[in-house]
C-alpha cells in the first residue's frame, strides 16, 4: 500500500510544525526556565504553577481556550484581524497549540540543567565584571546546553503528537492543518480507513522511537560527562 | 492475598450477583448526535419495566463499531450511517435481521442570523465553511455529496473548513470563527446560541440522512434488548423522536 499525496503532507505538515514549534519554544523556555532557576520575586510559585499547567490540562481545554483567546471575537483575536493576520485555521494555530501544550517538558528540561550549574561560577563571572546579560550568554547558555537540546527534542516528540488542541483550533484540514494524528484520527474513523490508519500508526511510532531516542542518547552523554 | 483485597473481592463479588438477579442491564452504543433522544427514550422504558437499567456509551458511530468489534459489551448500536452497521453486520458481529431505521434527520445550514441562502450557489458568497471530515463524519460526506451534485465542489474547496464532528462545527459558527456550518438539523435547533438554520439542504443533493439501529448478536439474544427495540418503533417513541426534530418516515 502507499500513502496518499495527503498522507505525505501530514508527515511533512507534522515535522514542520514540530520544527518551527521547538524554535519559537526554545527563546521563551531558555527565559522562563532562567526566571525560574535563579529568579527571587514575588510570585514566583503562581508563574510555575501557571507554566506547568498545559501538563496537566486536558488537550482540549487548551484547545478550547486558545479558540476563545485567538479566535475573531476573542481579545487576541481582535488585535491580530485589522493586522491581516490569522491563526485560527492555519498550520500557525498547530504551532501554537504544539508551543502551549509542550512549554512545560521544555521548561522542566531547561531548569534543571540550570540548577545543575555550579553557583560559584556564576559568582566568579559577576565578581569578575560580567553583567547579568553577558552571565546568561556565557555561563548559564553555554552549561545548560544539554539542558536545551534533551528539552527540545522532548518538545518536538510531544509536538508531533499533538492532537486534542490542535483539532480545535486548526480544524482537520487536508493539507493546510492536517497534522500525522488528525490524519490517522480521520482514517481510523472511517470504515475503509484501517489499512492506511495502521500504516500511519507505524510511522508515527518510528518517528517518535527516533526523537525519543536522540533525547536518551542526549541524556546519557549527560551523565557520562 | 491480604484482608482488604479479600474485602473488596467478597465485595465485589456480592454486588455483581446482586444486581444481576436484581435488574437486566441493556448496554446501547449510541451515535453522539442521539444522546438526547435515546436518554429520553431509555428513560422512559426504563420507568414502566421494571427490573431493566440502562449502560449507555456515546460517541462517534466508527469508534462506537470499533468498540462493538473488540467485545466491547453492547445489546444495541445506533449509528449516523448506514456503512457501520453493514460493516458490523458483514463481521457477524450484528443481527441483519433486527437492522431498522431509528430516525431520518435533515442537513442544514446554520449561521449567522443576518445572513440569506436560498440556494447551494449562495453558498459561493460567503468566506469560510465548516463542514465535519468527509471522511470520518457522515455528515461532512453529505455536505460533500451535496457540493458536488451542485457542481461547486471545486470552487468552496479553499473554504472548506473541516471539523472533528457536527458539534465543533457548531462550536465554529456559534464563535463566528466561520460564516456557516452544515448541520444537522437537531443539533442545530438543542445547540446553537448565535446561529439559525438559515437554508435546508435539499434531500435529492444527498443520500437521505438516516440513523439505523440493530441489536448486536449478544443483544438479540436478549429478550429486554429485543422488547426495548419493538419499543423504539411505537407510536409513543417517534413522537418523542418528532419533538427533539427528527423525522421518523
């Protein structure tokens, strides 16, 4: 059997939404992950409760609250429209849903290996003149850099699955915002679909097999160093 | 084995025999665009035979026959489209004898209040449409049938927006997020705040809306499942049928 030319585009559609998903991630994630780490403000707990909450969230309810948010009566919604800009319906709302649903595995990522570094140099950089934005780019981004590619390739893995909030606000368009799993949702619901639903399946776990494992070799070389 | 598991097994056990020599349970797999109508119905059954309760389980007609087809306990399928029944059917996995219509519905469109269609082309006007995956949605396939029987099929398909099934399309319309939505009727008159039925689609542009229902092999060997069938198909039935909007011949 072979894959529809819509089918090919669901794969191609995934791994480009994945891949611009996880650069429009990794700016925020390396800054909310640092506020996190090394941040002494008030509120802090209600910021990481709030970032964390897309893990716990049901898809769908973020799904449904990024409608109201970005849809064209919503209040981000009704910014965007006189700027020509929309998202609802496109493969920018999947980027978007991907980014929500996957910020806290990055984050979490990011954090820790912050809170791995060793606090001394980050002491020895101040007290040798470096300033908190010239300690970020040469201390903290530097020594997390495991940190950020074991995030990232956590969130391209939990991106390419993303289904619940995705089929809400990008619809299941084929070809336009028909990501892998909306593709294998539609031919698993249809009574001639199975064959090419089973075929889908396949590829979708080789695919995520593959990521996952970059993730466990990026970790193990963590530990070996 | 410790004293709680022992506990919970005595008692488990204790309520398994309890309720099967209390009450029959009818298992029905009902296609979500049913589940008012069929709860209303069960319902009634229910109060005027005693000893019959009800385990319902609502979805979407393909996960519900996918279910059915993995042993999932079911007496009873109500589905959106004939195509899942004969596929349970041709597994054996149903009875063709006991297979009816349950009820006929109509596919609509609904959306904003202001806005005039009179006819397919008018469709052309406007800017985004949801419609459900012709291929997973029965109703996206109708609308689908009835776009190309018009012969517009090529020229709505960049405004075509398809949805997950006939209630996000509604979510869609009822949010503005689209200019109008193909429906069926019932959903449109228990669900939609913002939107009104604005044109029927005529029937002869589609295969008539149809919603069969057939008792599963276990269920036709159930005499509450076959009296709860006869049941549907009284006078007293499609009259509750006829107010939640459904046509029944």
């Amino acid at each position: 059997m072979m894959f529809a030319p819509a089918d090919m585009q669901a794969i191609l559609l995934s791994a480009k939404v994945g891949s611009v998903a996880t650069l429009v991630a990794l700016p925020l994630g390396f800054c909310a992950a640092w506020l996190l780490a090394f941040g002494r403000f008030r509120g802090k707990l209600l910021l990481e409760l709030l970032f964390n909450l897309p893990l716990t969230l049901p898809p769908v309810v973020v799904g449904y609250l990024l409608l109201l948010l970005l849809g064209v009566q919503g209040p981000l919604g009704k910014l965007l429209e006189p700027l020509g800009i929309r998202i609802i319906f496109t493969w920018k709302a999947a980027v978007i849903a991907s980014v929500v649903v996957g910020f806290p595995l990055l984050v979490r990522s990011i954090r820790l290996a912050m809170e791995g570094i060793d606090p001394q140099l980050v002491q020895a950089a101040r007290s040798l003149g470096a300033g908190p934005l010239d300690v970020i780019l040469t201390v903290v981004l530097p020594l997390s850099r495991r940190g950020l590619m074991a995030g990232s390739s956590l969130f391209f893995a939990r991106s390419l699955g993303e289904f619940g909030a995705t089929i809400i606000i990008a619809g299941n368009i084929p070809g336009v915002t028909q990501t892998l799993p909306l593709a294998i949702y539609d031919y698993a619901s249809s009574p001639r679909g199975e064959g090419t639903a089973l075929l889908l399946c396949i590829v979708s776990v080789v695919l995520a097999l593959v990521v996952l494992l970059l993730h466990e070799t990026i970790l193990q070389r963590k530990r070996g160093t | 084995m410790p004293v709680i598991s022992r506990i919970v097994l005595i008692g488990l056990f204790i309520l398994s025999s309890a309720r099967s020599s209390m009450a029959t349970e009818i298992s029905l797999s009902v296609a979500a665009s049913l589940r008012e109508s069929v709860t209303e119905l069960s319902d009634l059954f229910q109060k005027r035979t005693p000893g019959v309760t009800f385990k319902k389980n609502f979805g979407a007609s393909g996960a519900l026959a996918r279910q059915i087809e993995a042993g999932a306990p079911a007496d009873l399928f109500f589905a959106a489209n004939n195509e899942w029944v004969d596929y349970l059917i041709k597994k054996k996995l149903a009875d063709e004898k006991s297979a009816g219509v349950f009820a006929y519905n109509q596919l609509v469109v609904a959306g904003k209040p202001g806005l005039k269609i009179s006819s397919m082309q008018d469709l052309l006007k406007l800017n985004r449409i949801a419609i459900g995956s012709p291929k997973s949605v029965p109703a996206g396939e109708y609308a689908m049938t009835a776009f190309q029987k018009s012969g517009i099929d090529k020229q709505l398909e960049k405004k075509l927006i398809m949805a997950r099934d006939v209630r996000e399309c509604l979510l869609y319309a009822d949010r503005g997020e689209v200019d109008a939505a193909f429906v069926y009727k019932t959903d449109a008159l228990l669900f939609s705040k913002q939107t009104r039925i604005l044109y029927i689609v005529p029937e002869q542009l589609h295969e008539r809306v149809t919603y069969p229902m057939v008792l599963t092999v276990a269920g036709s060997k159930k005499a509450e499942a076959v009296a709860f069938i006869r049941f549907l198909a009284s006078p007293e039935a499609k009259a509750v049928l006829t107010r939640h909007g459904f046509e029944v011949r």
